[in-house]
C-alpha cells in the first residue's frame, strides 16, 4: 500500500513574516481584490500572487467569503509578506456574493451574524471572552473554588414568579432557570464553602432596550463563613481586577485599534456609595427616578457613574444597602428589623453588571422575610427553605452578566454587539 504523499503542516498567516523563503500552506476565507486575491484566517490577511511561471494573479472567478487553501513560496519581507501561489485549492466555494454592505444596520448585521464574525473587530470580542473567563477560572482555581453546573429547568417559579418561561415537562408545568441562586445556596448547605458556575439564564422580560435579553450568559459565585456583604464585594473587586488585567495584557492594543477604548486595570478597593447617599446625589442633579422607592432607573446608574468618575476617576462602584421592599426575601437585613439589606450592585461607567448580597441563612428568620413578601408562595418556595432546616453556614455572592461585562471591557453599548446568538422579545434566530 502506498503512503499518502506528505504536504506542508498549516501556517497562519501571523507566522508568514519568519517564514519568508520557506514553503508554506495557509487556509481561509478568499477576498478578491485590484490585485487578485487576498485571504484571511484568524490571526491576519495575507496578498496571494502569481506563481514564477506566471499566469497573473491568482483566483479569478472566486466569490468573496470562499474557503480556500494556497500553497506556495513566502515572498517579500517580514513586516510584509506575500504567497507566492504554486496551488490554490476551492474547498468550501460560495454560492452568492456576500449580503451585508459597509452601511448595514445592526438587525442586518444579525441576521447574517457569522459573517460578520469572520471580521477581526468582531471575532475579538470572543477572543476577550475567551481570555477573560481563563483568568477567572485561574483565580478560582487558586483560592479554592468548585465549579458546579445548576439543572435549568425547575419545578418551582422564582419567587415573584415574574419574568418567568413556562414550558409543558411530561404533564406538567416547568420553568427555565433565571438563576443558579438557589442551587449556589443548596451548595453552601452541602459544604462546598465556595462555589462558581458559568451558564445560561433565561429571563422572559419584555423590554426593547440595549442592555436587555431573554437569554444571557451569568457567572455566579458564593462563599461561606462571612461576616457581611463588605466580603463578597471585596471578593469580587480582587477577581474582576485580576481578570481584566489578563484581558488588558493580552488585548489591550487591539482593543483601542478596533473599538478606540484604552481599558485601564481597576485599582482596588473599589468606591462604595450606599443607596441613601446616592439618592442624595441623584436629588442634587435634579435627577427624577422611574424606578421603584429605593431603587436606581438607568438614567440615574448612569449619572452616579459620571459623579464617580468625575469625583475620584474610577469607572466602577458599588451601590450598597437596597431597601428590602425591592430586594428578594433572602437577602439578609443590614441589622436586625432594619428596612435595608446587606445587597449591593456593580455599576460600571453607568451600567449594573452585578447584583450580589450576603444571604440569609438562618431558617426561622428566611422563613419569616418569605411570608412577610408573599404568604401565598410560602409552600412553592418550601424546597429552597428546606435546604436550610439542617443548619447552614453564613454565606453570600453574587451574579455577573458576561455580556454586559464585556460591553463595558470594549465601551460599546448594545449588549448584541457582544453576543454570539442575541436572544430577545423580537429574535429567536439564526
């Protein structure tokens, strides 16, 4: 039997400049241009030309956004390479010349959203993501962290029962999960101590906004034995530094080239307003909130990041101390009979990207803050109260949005623009 003749290992495009001389193979997508043929994969774009024996440039005839192969000579110098074509191979050949324009819009852009990923503005959005959750799974990973995976579909409704997908489980009703929170706590009762999950949450909110969606990605952690909710916020200003300085150190000037935004590393601790004094400082700007009774609408984050960011120059802050009336039942009082919470919020330039709290952990009291909300939901929300009955230590944590998080890495504003898939009230494809 004769062996299969043997050809070139793959190079990217990036390695062409200390390969010039040399033989290579490079793969990607073609692009016609006045010169013939460029093609892109990955890590650069490269000028294929004709090969010594001439001919002209090659791939006449190649549609735009076909999968190619080219294998020949690399020419010229390192900081400019070419490929000098000996064979160019059509393996993945388009039908039709590519759909979207330069001025699309961004429902356009969606709807055709793998081939706006092959552009670099795009597919660095996920090379972040990709280095952001490497390094918080490296800080996990040193302080003693296990990674759980919650089941999305639950017998019982949260606790307002708003928001709520409902679905038909053999019979009967089921929903789809809109948070890992009470499974992070059941892991607390189990003496896990200190957990993380990064995963799907499912929320039917009917709003049209830029920074909402029906489906999003949540990185979640809890941790036992605290004193209060200054823990957790401590907890999470160390990991967030630590993993935005990753993404700084490995795409710092890629970021600032595409999206024009110079990311800085957070120093830490970060600033704390509580939710009294930000009230003050929202009333001083004659700033009128939509919002429940002590909450913040968008308009008001988004001011109080600007005073934040004017007052001590630092793009985040925590909001602390929500009033219980528009916090869940099992955040835990500031003091005992006191109408305000050891809950807080991450704003960063403007926008929440974290809701987190220190729980309460003690049955008799969960079970008395449950029926003060809504005695009628007592018995729905038995399971999750069980998991308490047997003792359980004080803990906390809190839920980030990885889109959100990411549009405040790049400064773009639309959570879309950073999501694989959006999911929302009016898209349910590709």
């Amino acid at each position: 039997m004769t062996a299969p003749e043997a050809r070139p290992g793959r190079t990217w495009v990036a390695e062409l400049g200390r390969a010039v001389g040399a033989e290579a193979r490079v793969c990607g997508f073609a692009t016609p241009t006045s010169a013939g043929l460029a093609l892109t994969d990955p890590t650069g774009t490269v000028t294929l030309l004709g090969g010594p024996g001439g001919g002209g440039p090659p791939g006449r005839g190649i549609l735009a956004g076909s999968a190619v192969v080219a294998t020949g000579r690399v020419v010229g110098s390192g900081d400019r390479p070419a490929l000098e074509v000996d064979t160019l191979e059509v393996l993945g050949p388009a039908v039709d010349p590519p759909p979207l324009g330069s001025g699309a819009s961004l429902e356009e852009r969606l709807d055709w959203r793998y081939l706006e990923l092959r552009q670099p503005r795009h597919r660095l959005v996920f090379e972040v993501q990709t280095t952001l959750e490497r390094a918080m799974r490296q800080w996990w990973h040193e302080h003693r962290f296990l990674e759980i995976h919650s089941p999305k579909l639950k017998g019982v409704p949260n606790q307002s029962g708003r928001e709520l997908f409902t679905l038909d489980y053999f019979g009967r009703p089921a929903y789809l999960a809109q948070s890992p929170q009470f499974y992070k706590q059941m892991a607390m009762a189990a003496g896990f101590e200190r957990v993380f999950e990064v995963g799907p949450v499912f929320r039917a909110n009917p709003l049209r906004t830029t920074r909402h969606d029906t489906e999003f990605t949540s990185v979640d952690m809890e941790l036992a034995w605290i004193d209060s909710h200054h823990d957790v916020m401590a907890l999470e200003e160390r990991w967030l530094r630590e993993a935005v300085a990753a993404v700084v150190a490995e795409h710092g000037p890629a970021i600032e080239q595409h999206y024009g935004r110079r990311l800085r590393v957070p120093e830490v601790p970060f600033p704390r307003v509580s939710m009294g004094e930000a009230q003050r400082v929202l009333a001083g700007k004659g700033h009128v909130s939509t919002a429940a009774e002590g909450d913040l609408d968008a308009e008001g984050e988004r001011l109080l990041g600007e005073h934040v960011r004017a007052e001590v120059d630092h793009e985040l802050v925590f909001v602390t101390e929500y009033p219980a009336s528009v916090r869940p039942f099992y955040h835990r009082r500031l003091e005992e009979g006191s109408p305000l919470t050891r809950s807080f919020d991450l704003l960063w330039n403007g926008l929440e990207v974290t809701t987190g709290a220190q729980r309460e952990h003690r049955h008799d009291r969960l079970v008395a803050q449950a029926g003060e909300r809504n005695p009628s939901r007592l018995e729905a929300a038995r399971p999750y109260l069980d998991f308490f009955r047997h003792g359980c230590p004080p803990h906390g944590g809190c839920g980030v949005g990885l889109t959100r998080l990411l549009a405040c890495l790049l400064g773009v504003t639309d959570v879309r623009e950073v999501t694989l898939l959006p999911r929302d009230r009016d898209r349910l494809g590709p």
